[in-house]
C-alpha cells in the first residue's frame, strides 16, 4: 500500500480534438399568396446582385420619340368628326318617311364636300395659304387620267352631285335619246347657254350616261378656250372629262369611236342677254361640218330647253372683263348682288331634245370637207334645223319652272 501523498494530485492535460460541425442546408421558405414573408433570423439570406446597366441607344431621340407636334389634339380634325356625326344625325333622322335615293344623293354630296374641306385643312396646317392654293389647284387630279386629262375616279366621286342637279335641282326631261347612236361616234351639236359655267354639256353627258339613257355611253363636251383656261375651273372641268374645244383634239376622240358635244356659238351662245335666249347667234366657220365629213361621222341636232334661265344675264362689265382676261363679265339677276350665293343657278325646268341624225359624209362624201361652199351651206342648214327644235319645244312648255 503506497503512503498517502502530502500534496495534490496534478492530472497531465488531455488534448481534445476539435469538432467540425457540418454546415446545414435550410429549405426556401415558401409563402402562400396573401399573406408576409417571414424570413427566421438565423437563416442569412443569399445577396442580391443588381442587373447589369442598360445599354445605351445609339438611336437619336428624333427617331425613337415621337415629336411633341403629334401629341398635341388636333382641333380641326375634332370639329369634322363632330361635323360628320352631326351630318350622319340629321341624315338618319331625315331618312324616315323621304326620298331614300335623293338621301343618298346628299349623302354622297356631302361627304364629297367634307374630304375636300378636309384636304384643304390639312393643307392649310401644314403649308399654310400657298399649301390650301396648291391643294386647291389640284383638285381632280390622280395618277391615271387619259391625255384630255380626265380622271375616271374624281367623275365617279362627283357623280351624285351632277346626277342631282340633273334628276332634282332640274328635273330634266329627255326626248328623242334613241337618235343617239349607243357606240359609234357621233357629234352632238347643242344650242350654248350657261351665262357662268357650261352646265349644258354635263348635263347633255349626265342623259347620255345615266341609267334611264339608251347606250350608257360618256360624251365628251368640248368648252372655249377663257373657260377651259381659268384658275381652278379648267382643271376640274378637264378632270370630269370636258377637253379644250379645237379640231385637232375633236378629230382624236372621234377616230376612238366617242361621242363629242360642240357649241358652235362658242362664248356668245354662253354669255347672250336674256333678252336673247332661245336665239341662235352666228355660227363661227361650220368647223364642226367639216370634221363631220372628214371622219365620217353623223350629226345629232340637239336643244336645250331651260337652261337658258339658269344666270340670266342682264347686262356685262367690261372694266372686270379686261383685268382678268375674261371675253365678259355677267351682270345677273343674282350675281355679284348676293355674292358667292348669286352663283348658284336657278332651278329651272329642263328639257333636252335629240334630233334625227344627219348623215353628211355618206350624201357629200368624205372629200367634200375642202368645199368652203358646202361647208357653209350645210351648216346653216343645221342651225336651222336646231333653231326650229327649239320653237317647237318653247310652244310646248307652260313654265319656265314647272315645265
């Protein structure tokens, strides 16, 4: 037994290995809709990284933004949709218990009217008054038109408008339309009247083509030379198929089988006094007898009743006349007394009658043009012919707007 130790006991130190404790994965914690994330405190979260910088456009602003002029509201655009509803309002309010097609007629007219307004609208923002003269100056134009200038669509659009003048504001009454031959060429030779605007040859072209006509066939008016010439006139008129009155271009639509309407009055029978209507003036050299019997083609005697009241023509003014190259200026009952207003034509009676067609090239034969003699001869024959056409259809009418 070993002796009991005087002192304490020292015990050596043990060395401990160190524990490693495994790192333990913590499961994402998902959150029904609803309701808070709750995120355990002891749990780090991973680091967000930030996305990388956009990049830069290299397209200039002017391109990818659109400029500040479009974003702003168009005051006139809203005035004629606001105008357009308006017209869309009383037409259909209208439509009850009326005329469907003279309904439709308006319509068309009226939105005919509405396009042009706004063309010139918009020409005038964006180009201001020399833009609405040009747009003006325009009218009637499009990529296709024959040589005369005539543009099948623009007529199309127009048509409602001529067709009533001619089937209401007139109320034209046709005879002897089956003296028109339906497709071979023909020249149609009229008394003139108008006073301002040769409203005669259209309408002569409206009986020729509209439904209730033989032939549905397009007659070409030929119109003087101051008219055809005129700031804006001349281009709208060439637009809806009328072409500059001479031989050279009578003789091309002939020889393409047309149908050509000639007023051998010329800008007399156009501006003649009031007290003159009805009366034939000269025929100037028979040119129209001549191209007859050259191209071999028929001559239809026509006369026109009616519209011969349509301006009359009271008096002219020189002083006008000459300032602004016009052969006259017309003085009449209404024009320039009520302004813009005064031009609107009277709604007189009309009525349009076609004679029996008068075969010169197959009794002269076609060499006979060269004949001075014949030439006048014949052609006095058919001012004749055309001045009684018109005393038989004056004794046969009761009023001047009524018929």
């Amino acid at each position: 037994m070993p002796p009991p130790s005087s002192g304490p006991t020292v015990v050596p130190p043990v060395a401990v290995p160190p524990i490693t404790v495994p790192p333990v994965a913590v499961p994402p914690i998902t959150v029904p809709p609803g309701r808070g994330s709750i995120v355990p405190p002891a749990v780090r979260l991973p680091r967000v990284t930030a996305p990388p910088p956009a990049r830069r456009s290299t397209v200039p602003p002017s391109v990818t933004a659109p400029p500040e002029a479009s974003l702003r509201p168009d005051p006139f655009a809203e005035r004629l949709r606001a105008l357009e509803r308006e017209i869309e309002e009383a037409l259909a309010r209208a439509g009850e218990g009326e005329d469907r097609s003279l309904l439709t007629v308006v319509r068309a007219a009226a939105e005919e009217l509405l396009a042009l307004y706004a063309d010139l609208g918009r020409a005038f923002t964006s180009g201001g008054i020399e833009g609405a003269f040009i747009r003006l100056r325009m009218i009637g134009t499009a990529d296709r038109v024959d040589d005369f200038g005539y543009d099948a669509d623009f007529h199309a659009r127009v048509t409602p408008l001529l067709r009533l003048l001619y089937e209401s504001w007139w109320r034209v009454e046709l005879s002897g339309v089956e003296h028109v031959p339906p497709a071979e060429r023909v020249i149609l030779v009229a008394n003139h009247s108008g006073g301002i605007f040769p409203y005669d040859g259209f309408m002569i072209a409206e009986a020729l083509g509209a439904p209730h006509a033989s032939g549905l066939r397009q007659a070409r008016p030929l119109v003087e030379d101051f008219v055809y010439h005129a700031p804006f006139l001349g281009p709208l008129l060439a637009s809806l198929g009328a072409v500059r009155a001479s031989a050279s271009n009578a003789e091309r639509l002939l020889r393409r089988e047309q149908a050509i309407v000639v007023f051998p009055e010329g800008a007399k029978g156009l501006g003649k006094h009031y007290r003159e209507r009805y009366r034939l003036q000269r025929f100037a050299r028979g040119g129209f007898v001549a191209l007859a019997l050259r191209t071999g083609s028929p001559i239809v005697p026509v006369a026109v009743i009616g519209a011969e009241e349509i301006h009359p023509v009271l008096a002219k003014w020189q002083l006008p006349a000459r300032m602004l190259g016009l052969p006259y200026f017309p003085l009449t009952a209404t024009f320039p007394w009520l302004g813009l207003l005064g031009l609107v034509p009277l709604p007189t009676k009309w009525r349009i009658v076609f004679g029996a067609p008068i075969d010169v090239a197959a009794e002269h034969g076609r060499d006979a043009h060269a004949d001075a003699l014949l030439v006048n001869r014949l052609k006095e024959q058919i001012r004749e012919r055309i001045q009684r056409m018109i005393v038989d259809a004056l004794r046969a009418r009761d009023s001047v707007f009524v018929g």
